[in-house]
C-alpha cells in the first residue's frame, strides 16, 4: 500500500509544479504586458513610453522635507525626473550620485523632483539629502499615497523607480532599480527631443 502512495503524491507534486509553470508563464505573456500598452523596453528596468500613448501625470503635491509646498503642476512646461527613495533603501545610496550628476548634467532642460517614501521620520531623509548634497526638492510621503496616484499610468512598482514626465505632463518613461547618469541623462534628452 505504501507503494501505492508514492506515486499517487508524486503525480500530485508534478500537477502542481505544472500548473505553477502555466501561470507563470501566462503572466509573462499575457496581453496585460507593457508590449500591448505601447511599452518599449530597451533594458531590464526600463519602460519608454511611444509619444501617442502617453497618459498624463498625477498631480504629486506636497510638503517637501523642508517644509515647503511642492507640485508637479507647478513645473509642466519642462521635462521632470522624479525619482522615489527611501533613506532605508541600499540601492538609493548607491544611485544618489548618479541622480546628482544627471541633475547636473541636464539642468535648463530638466527639473527634478523627489518623493522620499516610507521614512518614517523626515530627519533621517533630510539627514540622507545633506549626505549626499542632493539638490532638488523631495516630497514627504511615509505612506506612500503620492506614489499610489501613479497606479493604472506607469507606477513606480519599487524603491528606487524614476519617472521622466514630458513637458506636456505625460509620463514619459520609468526605471524600476538603481538608475545610471548614462541612461537618465539620455532618456531626458530623448523626452526633450519629442522622443
């Protein structure tokens, strides 16, 4: 009888190894991907949008870590990087130089905005920014609610993401990861460019 078991629960293992496998891969191919959206990935992380499949931009407004009034709205007309970090986050020290000098590098063509997310005390995100000299603003969002207003668009999915909006308020593209300056300082200029 016990012989009997063995392949009675192998079978069943099997079964549901196969069904997993099938989900999985309709997930991946399934027409809800960025492909069937107007998606053009050129590297893993990244996801540009075609100029006429472009959806607008929430309007991300709030206090900034220094306490100043910060909006989206207020900066259209030009392109915008915003990026989502945490102080917690390893990949976001990594990448703070990286972000820095795209800053630098794009500065009469692109405004960049933060959205400090998850901190649960915005002196140690203000702690992070003197560190790392960053020099644009960054909104205080420990829930994550400005960063939720992105879902069914183009939504940052992880910390660190990168968002570049065009100068008509439309998201543009998205980095899910750490970000290079090569790779943002190219994508502002494609987005600048109409690209």
């Amino acid at each position: 009888m016990t012989a009997l078991r063995r392949p009675t629960r192998l079978s069943a293992l099997l079964v549901a190894l196969l069904a997993c496998a099938a989900l999985i891969l309709t997930g991946c191919s399934g027409s809800s991907g960025d492909s069937d959206q107007g998606f053009i990935s050129a590297q893993p992380g990244l996801s540009r949008v075609d100029p006429a499949q472009r959806q607008a931009a929430p309007d991300i407004t709030g206090k900034t870590l220094d306490g100043k009034q910060a909006s989206l709205a207020a900066l259209k007309g030009k392109v915008v990087v915003i990026n989502v970090w945490g102080s917690w986050c390893n990949p976001c020290r990594a990448e703070a130089d990286a972000l820095v000098a795209a800053y630098d590098q794009t500065k009469g063509t692109a405004d960049f905005l933060g959205i400090n997310s998850r901190d649960l005390s915005s002196d140690t995100a203000l702690a992070f920014v003197r560190t790392h000299k960053i020099p644009y603003p960054s909104i205080y969002d420990p829930s994550g609610a400005q960063v939720a207003r992105f879902t069914g668009i183009l939504p940052p999915q992880a910390i660190p993401s990168t968002l570049v909006i065009d100068a008509q308020g439309r998201v543009a593209a998205r980095i899910i990861g750490q970000v290079t300056t090569t790779t943002l300082v190219q994508l502002v200029g494609d987005v600048a460019a109409g690209r």
